[in-house]
C-alpha cells in the first residue's frame, strides 16, 4: 500500500498515511488536528530501495579481486586492531 505525505498550510504540521490509491485526498478533505488549518499532499520522491549484499538467493559470486582487496585492507596499517 503506498504512503503519502500531508502537510498543514498553516502550522506545518507534517505526517504521513498509508492508503489505497483511491483514497489518497482523504486527509485533504478534514481540517489539520493540530490547528484547523488547510491540509495538503506533498510530492515526495519516491523511494528506491537498492540490495547489493550477497544473500542466500544471490546468483552472483563476489569476484575474487574483492576479497584480496578485503584480505589487504585488514593487513594494512590503516586498520592496525584489524576490526573489519
């Protein structure tokens, strides 16, 4: 179900509500309950959620480069107690 966003014109109040798509204007159409004031809906960007962990269900493999570059950072001086 998406989520929008609502702000009060008159006091500033921000909150958000999840609601199917048809009822999105309700919080526009009843006052702020902060102050009365005109509620509107706020564009938002939308929000993209990126996974590039290896999990369980990954078909990649971490290329073998990465885990040298790992194994050199740990032996490095930059990370001398090596708590990576």
């Amino acid at each position: 179900m998406p989520t929008y966003d609502y702000r009060c014109e008159k006091c500033e109040n921000e909150f958000e509500e999840m609601l199917l798509i048809s009822k999105k204007d309700e919080p526009t159409e009843t006052p702020c309950t902060e102050c009365g004031g005109e509620v509107k809906q706020v564009v938002a960007a939308p929000y993209f959620g990126y996974d590039n962990i290896k999990t369980r269900h990954s078909t990649q493999k971490v290329p073998s480069w990465y885990n040298d570059k790992i194994k050199d950072l740990k032996n490095s001086k930059r990370f001398p107690n090596n708590n990576l």
